[in-house]
C-alpha cells in the first residue's frame, strides 16, 4: 500500500513538473534618437573636461543624425572635432556647452 501511495505521489509530482510553464515575453528597450546619445554624453563633458568612452556614443549619434538632418550632423561633427582637439579641460567643457545649444 505504501509503495502505491508513493508511485502515486511520483506520477502527481511528475504531472506537475511537465507543464509548458509561462511563456516568456521579450521587452526591447526603446532606441534612443541620434541627438539624445550625442546630449547625454555631452553633458558629461560639459560637466567634467574629461573625454571618455561617451565619445564613442557621439560617433553613433552622428551616424543616426545623418539620416535625419545631414546638414546639422555635419556641423555637429565639425564642432566635435574641435572638442576632441581642444587642450584643456576648461576649453572642453566650453566647446561641449556650444554642441549642446547647437541640438
């Protein structure tokens, strides 16, 4: 009888275990536009001096701005030649504040 009872519980147990589960839902985080990547990581210069890996964020954006209004990325990239060329962290901060009046 005990045997029964337990082959009993395993097949119960067993039943449970198979089911399909919930289905799992994929969430895509929104893309961010060309000029918001480019303002984030120009706020962070405008604030600090400091060139970081943000840079690279600025290029993406470029790239996405294109596509949208060439003529302003392409003023846009000017300027940020120039920040990347800049000597001091006072001059970077300044040249980081004009792009970002320039979006």
């Amino acid at each position: 009888m005990a045997v029964m009872r337990l082959c009993v519980l395993v097949m119960f147990v067993a039943a449970i275990g198979c089911g399909g589960g919930l289905e799992s839902t994929k969430v895509k985080a929104p893309a961010q536009s060309g000029e918001s990547m480019i303002k984030s990581a120009l706020e962070d210069v405008a604030e600090t001096g400091e060139l970081g890996s943000g840079m690279m964020n600025v290029e993406q954006g470029l790239e996405a701005m294109k596509s949208n209004d060439a003529e302003k990325a392409a003023k846009v990239s000017a300027a940020v030649d120039q920040l990347n060329s800049a000597s001091t962290a006072n001059a970077r901060k300044a040249k980081a504040k004009e792009i970002l009046e320039m979006l």
